[in-house]
C-alpha cells in the first residue's frame, strides 16, 4: 500500500513539473545549444514570442535558383524554441527550382498556396518518388532524404514547408560540391564526373579548390 501510495505521489510531482514548463521560448541573444537556446524569463514572454510575420513577404528570387526559402526556424521565431516544429516559405519563379537537398534532422510536409510543383524525393534504396502538386496539395518528404522542388507553372509559385524540428538543417547537394572548397581531383574521385564538368559548375556556383 505505501509503495502505491509512494508511486502515486511520485507521478504526480513529475506530471505537475511537465506541466509547470509549458513553453521554452528562446533567448535569441544567448548562444544556441544544439538542444535550442536558453529560455527567456517568463515575466519577459509577451505573444508576440509566439506569432512571426516573415512568411507574408516573397522572397528575393533574382539568383541562379530563380527560388527563395524564407526560413521561420528558431532563429527567426523564439517561440519555437524546445518544440517540434518549424516552417518556411518557398517562393520560385518561372523555371525556378529548389536543387536536390536534404535536411539531416527532420521530415517535411510541403503544402502547395499557388502555382505547379513538381517535388520528388529519392529513397535509401533509390527508389524515385515525383509528383506534380497543384494548389492545395500537401507532400511529405521523409528526415534525411535527397529531395527537391521544381516550378512547373507558367508563372511563380508559393508553398509553405512545415519540419518537425526547430532547426530541420539544409544541404543542397550541388552545392556542397560545386560551392565549397572540395578539392577538384576529389569531387571526380568520389562522385566519377569529368574535371571540365565539375570546373564549369565550380565557376557558375562559386566554388574553389
Ligand atoms: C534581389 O536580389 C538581387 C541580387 O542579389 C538584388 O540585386 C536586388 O536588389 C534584390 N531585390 C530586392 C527587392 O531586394
């Protein structure tokens, strides 16, 4: 019986702590942990923390991508802090394209505003997965996966992307070997295309080595 009662008293306390932390909203000043930042004072909380209105703007899409992420991440949003969840805006143009990436820590759900895309993600046993979404339509793209997004309207389309961390991180492939500093001979050792290739696309994305 006292070990019951013992037990009892023990859960409660504990669902009273869970409940007494409701939200952690973010420190934007102090350093973040991968875990997240420090949480504000709760005296200092207005509802402001919870709302962000970054998302209502298009992005600048005069690039090589002819597209934009606008990020509502933990950085931009404190109120994300500690929770599950993050979002982004995907503005791309005529032609614009989001190259193939991925996001080491999190799933996406992509929801179509307007416009075309074409979405496509390639699983671990390189089974293709393309769509064409219309407005209105949702698309998930598994945590880790190589992915991408492709305008196919005749005019730009919008989307909102939604993970399920804070902070879903970003590595776009073409980058990461065409942007950086990866030595040339190496990019051709480990991925088997031509020098003049990997030079070419080095010299339009800006990449060294
Ligand atoms: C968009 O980006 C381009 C290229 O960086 C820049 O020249 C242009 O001024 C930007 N447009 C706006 C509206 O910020």
């Amino acid at each position: 019986m006292l070990h019951i009662i013992f037990l009892f008293s023990l859960l409660f306390t504990a669902s009273t702590n869970v409940l007494a932390q409701d939200f952690c909203v973010g420190d934007l000043k102090s350093s973040p942990y991968p875990s997240g930042y420090a949480c504000k004072p709760e005296t200092s909380v207005t509802a402001e923390d919870f709302a962000y209105s970054g998302l209502g703007v298009p992005g600048n899409t005069s690039n090589i991508i002819k597209a934009a992420v606008t990020p509502a991440f933990v950085a931009q949003f404190a109120g994300l802090n500690g929770l599950g969840l993050s979002s982004a805006r995907l503005d791309m143009d005529v032609g614009g394209v989001i190259p193939l990436h991925t996001h080491p820590g999190a799933d996406e759900i992509l929801f179509v505003v307007s416009g075309r895309i074409k979405a496509g993600f390639v699983s671990s046993s390189n089974a293709v997965y393309i769509k064409v979404l219309k407005k209105g339509d949702l698309m998930v793209f598994p945590k880790g996966l190589l992915h991408f997004q492709l305008n196919v309207a005749k005019h730009s389309s919008v989307a909102i992307v939604t993970f399920n961390k804070p902070v879903p991180g970003l590595q776009i492939l073409d980058f990461a070997l065409f942007a950086s500093s990866f030595p040339t001979a190496l990019v051709e050792a480990t991925t088997f295309l031509d020098e003049a290739q990997i030079k070419k696309l080095k010299g339009v994305l800006g990449g060294t080595g």
